[in-house]
C-alpha cells in the first residue's frame, strides 16, 4: 500500500479564505480551512485531515510530506502550544501511533514540479475556493488579521497621498517597470519615474545646485524629459525600451560627472 501521503495548505492573498488539501494514490480530499485562517493554519489542517484517513486498514508504514516547515515544526515541537489546531493535530498523531509502526513527517520542498505536491497545492486551493465556516480563531490569526487591517490602510493611505505626483505611474502595475529588469536598468526607470533622478532639475529642488539648466546643451530645463531631447545626446538615439532609456540616463549622468565640480 502506498505509504505517501502529500499535504499543502493555501491562503487567499487577502487572508480571507483558506485550505486544505491532501493526495495520495488511495484519496484526495480538499476542506476549507476556516475564515481568516492563514496559510499556516491550512498547512496544518491539511495534515490533521490527512492523519483522520490513516486507520487500521491504512499502510503500516506512513509518511506525511509537507512543504512547511513551520508546521512540522510546531506540530514536533516539545513546546506547549496555545493554537487549538496544533493542539488538535498532535492528539490525532498520538492516536495515530497506537495504530501505525512508523509514522514520519517530511519535509519536501514546495513548486518544484513533485506531482503529488502539486495536486496537493491544487487540492488546497481548490478548498480555498470553498464557502468558509467560522472556527474559533487562533492567536496567529488574530495577528494575521491585525497586521492585515494595518498594512490594508496604510496602503490606501499612501496611495493618496501619491496622487497627482509623477511617482503614480508606479501603482499601476502596468506601467511599473518589471521587477526583473537588470539592477542598472530599474534603477534607472525608477529615477526617471519617480523624479528622483539626480538630474539639474531634481539638483536644484533639493538644493544642491543654483541652477535647474541643462549643462550639457546650455538649452533648457535638465528634466526627465529634456535628456530624451537633449542636444547634447544626439549622438545617442533612444528605442524607448527600458533598456534604452536606462542606457541614456547613464550616459547622461556619466557625462555629468565629468563637467567641472558644481560650484
Ligand atoms: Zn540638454
């Protein structure tokens, strides 16, 4: 009889709604984890539900495969614990034993292509998808909530407080440069995004020079927008990729550290 038995826990992004899944060759089983319930709180109730199919005409031999290892270690820690799921999780394995030779909990790494993770991780989202009831909630959950509530307004407070400056163009995802750009390249991007590019303009806004004129072409304002016309760069034509644009902003800023030392 197949010994494996796969478990994963899955959380909304929002931590509204969690779940459970469990594979093995014999069953599949996916449960909602309970309203507000974490990640963590999946992972675990993943492994209760798998323990609540081992009985005596289940494999003598049985391991449990998680990809988290908080939850194997609070389920093995000697620690006593006040979240009511764990509480729960380590009965059942003590039940569990009288009834098993060897019952091993591993740990397995998670989205690496191991087939009965994987279905695992779809049969807890698929539990996620779930209606949730409403379970006593666990200290973990009310941080999880607190942190939730706290992060969700100050998010929606900084988002206000970005409106109307030229940094908003980074709330929206579209027009965010993509995180894996070269390092050079983001930064770049980012400082002509944001404003904060170093440039005349930007310089004299925080003081560190008089002037906000172009050095290079002696012909209006260093901004943003100036170096993308700037007499002084003709020789170095932008596509208007990201990369390109961050190619013309190093050289711009090259060719600013070589002019004579501000005064
Ligand atoms: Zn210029």
């Amino acid at each position: 009889m197949d010994p494996y038995i796969y478990t994963d826990g899955s959380a909304t992004e929002a931590n509204k709604n969690a779940g459970a899944g469990v594979y093995s060759s014999l069953f599949q089983l996916s449960a909602p984890a309970g309203a507000n319930a974490t990640n963590f709180d999946g992972e675990v109730a993943a492994i209760t539900l798998a323990l609540g199919k081992i009985t005596h005409a289940y494999a003598k031999n049985v391991v449990l495969l998680s990809d988290s290892r908080a939850a194997l270690l609070a389920i093995a820690s000697e620690r006593r614990s006040t979240n009511a799921r764990i509480f729960a999780c380590r009965k059942s394995i003590e039940c569990k034993r009288e009834i098993v030779k060897a019952l091993v909990m591993q740990w397995i790494p998670a989205h690496c292509g191991i087939p009965g993770n994987e279905e695992a991780d779809r049969l807890a989202r698929l539990g996620a998808s779930q209606s949730q009831p409403l379970l006593p909630i666990t200290m973990d959950m009310a941080k999880e909530m607190a942190r939730s509530a706290i992060t969700g307004s100050a998010e929606e407070r900084s988002r206000g407080e970005c409106g109307g400056k030229n940094w908003a163009a980074l709330l929206d995802p579209k027009r965010r440069p993509p995180w894996t750009l070269p390092r050079a390249v983001s930064v770049a991007c980012f400082r002509l995004a944001t404003g904060h590019d170093y440039l005349r303009h930007h310089l004299k806004r925080i003081g560190v020079t008089e002037s906000s004129d172009c050095d290079l072409c002696g012909v209006g304002e260093m901004t943003s927008d100036h170096i993308f016309a700037c007499a002084a760069m003709v020789d170095l034509p932008t596509d208007g990729s990201y990369i390109g644009r961050a190619k013309l902003y190093w050289a711009v800023r090259n060719k600013m550290a070589e002019m004579p030392p501000l005064a």
